[in-house]
C-alpha cells in the first residue's frame, strides 16, 4: 500500500473516502439485478441510474454502489460527482429460486481480474456477497478471501454483504445467526461488512462486537411504510456502535430523496 505526501496509505486515503471519520453512509443502487425493476415502481424515476447518481451527490453519500455495466455506462457522470464508486462484483437475480442461493464472482476469470477491473472504473472499494448457511457458502467463503488478498493488494478496502441465507435459514435476522455471518466477515478479512438490523440496539451491539476490528453497517431492507421507523433503526445502530449504513429503497423509493438523506447525514454525521 503506497505512501503519499500526507503520510496515509493509499488504502487509508481509500477508506477515509467511504468512511469519513469512521462513518459510512452509502448508497446501494444493485437492486436492479438483485430484485428486478420492481423495485423502481414506487419511485419511477429511479429507474434511472443518472438520478440515483445525483442523489449520492446532492444527498452527500460517501459511496454509491454500483454493477460493472453502469458504473462503465456512466462514468463520466459518477467521477463528475466525486461520490466514491463501489463495485459490486457479484450477484444474482431473483428470477430462479429452486437452489440454495449462490452469487457468484463477476467480471473477471478470478478475484486478481476483477479488482483490477473495479479499479479501471475508478472504484475505491468493492463489495461482495455472502450468503452464509447455503450449501454454497463454502464456494463464496473463499471467494470472499481471494477478493480481500486481491483489493488489499491494490489498496482497495472490501465490504462484506453479510446475508444469512438459504433453506436452514430460518429467520435472515436472528441476532445469533448475523453475528455468526458477521463474524465470518471478520475472519475472512472484511474492513466493513453490511448486515440487516436484528431489532434493538443490544443485540446489534452483540453483532458489532463480533465484529471486532472491522466496521458494521446496516441494510436498509424494504421501504418502511413509516419513515421514522427507518431512521429509528439508523439511530439505534450507531446507539450500538454501528458505523452508519449502505442503504437504497429507503432512500430513493421515498417521495423526496434528498429530504431524507439529509435527515440521514444528520443522524450518522451529527
Ligand atoms: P436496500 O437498502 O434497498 O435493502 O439495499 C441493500 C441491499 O444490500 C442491496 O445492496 C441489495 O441489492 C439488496 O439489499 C439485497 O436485498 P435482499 O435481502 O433481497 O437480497
């Protein structure tokens, strides 16, 4: 990790970015392969990535996420914006459900090709999914710590999406199931993973101190017909220890965006 003058790293200069003093309110913007342009019916302009980006601007998140195909697309409008990209390098669509749930590596033959590839797109962190309980959670386990040698090795800070899933699975927010997945995230060498919220504060805490040295965020989830309910559980996660979040139905589903990012900066960067 090279030095610069300011004496940080590159992968703390990188960190810093999506994390400014230790917290993170990003954007998540890959529902569109995950769930389907369903998701865009109860906002229609948010089918629109130019939108989405605006949003991450105007609404000052520190990352936006994003799949390869828009973040190409797009990039004279996501570097005009300066919000820091996140490249999502896996996923899977909802349209087969027969299986356990399996989101395999993208963009690249193996995790060395597709860091380099997020990095082509200016990115300065990657995500990546772990769907922990599957019978294919061994596959992604150690896709998961190949990505992390990879982006470290090129300064890239990696996010763990942290998702209790598949037919033992009984319930994806169970405290001792998230903070099992959670601790997985910090084994395998996660710097922030991204969990759903378990609830109440005392058991996020419990999932924040598996956690141990790497940073935890929360998923936002469906849109909460009530907004407040949504920004009660931004402030119950930091009340835990919480890092701040990485959401998007939540954001851009609502009537006005950026009325609730800015309640939403208030919260995390008060
Ligand atoms: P939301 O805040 O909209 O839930 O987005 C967070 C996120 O992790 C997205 O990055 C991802 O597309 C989605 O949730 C996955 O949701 P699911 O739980 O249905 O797999």
């Amino acid at each position: 990790m090279g030095k610069l003058l300011d004496n940080r790293s590159t992968f703390e200069i990188n960190l810093e970015k999506i994390m400014p003093n230790g917290k993170a309110m990003i954007l998540a913007y890959d529902q569109g392969f995950e769930h389907g342009p369903r998701d865009f019916k109860e906002n229609l302009s948010s089918v629109d990535p130019e939108v989405i980006i605006n949003i991450a601007k105007e609404g000052s998140f520190t990352g936006l996420v994003l799949h390869g195909g828009i973040a190409k697309k797009y990039r004279e409008a996501i570097t005009k914006s300066k919000v820091p990209l996140i490249l999502k390098l896996n996923g899977t669509s909802q349209v087969y459900t027969g299986d356990d749930p399996y989101s395999p590596l993208l963009y690249g033959k193996d995790a060395e090709e597709a860091v380099e590839w997020a990095l082509k797109l200016e990115a300065k962190a990657v995500g990546y999914t772990v769907y922990t309980g599957s019978k294919y959670e061994n596959l992604m386990n150690r896709e998961f710590a190949q990505i992390v040698i990879a982006a470290h090795r090129l300064s890239l800070p990696v996010i763990g999406w942290m998702y209790p899933r598949g037919k033992y699975v009984e319930n994806d927010t169970d405290p001792q199931i998230v903070a099992y997945a959670a601790r997985i995230g910090l084994e395998l060498g996660a710097d922030i993973i991204k969990v759903k919220y378990t609830g109440d504060a005392e058991s996020f805490n419990w999932v924040v101190k598996t956690a141990g040295a790497t940073k935890v965020v929360m998923s936002g989830g469906p849109r909460a017909d009530v907004e407040e309910t949504f920004l009660n559980q931004v402030k119950e996660v930091l009340v835990a220890g919480g890092a701040g979040v990485a959401v998007g139905r939540n954001v851009w589903q609502n009537k006005n965006p950026l009325e609730i990012s800015k309640k939403l900066k208030g919260i995390i960067f008060k």
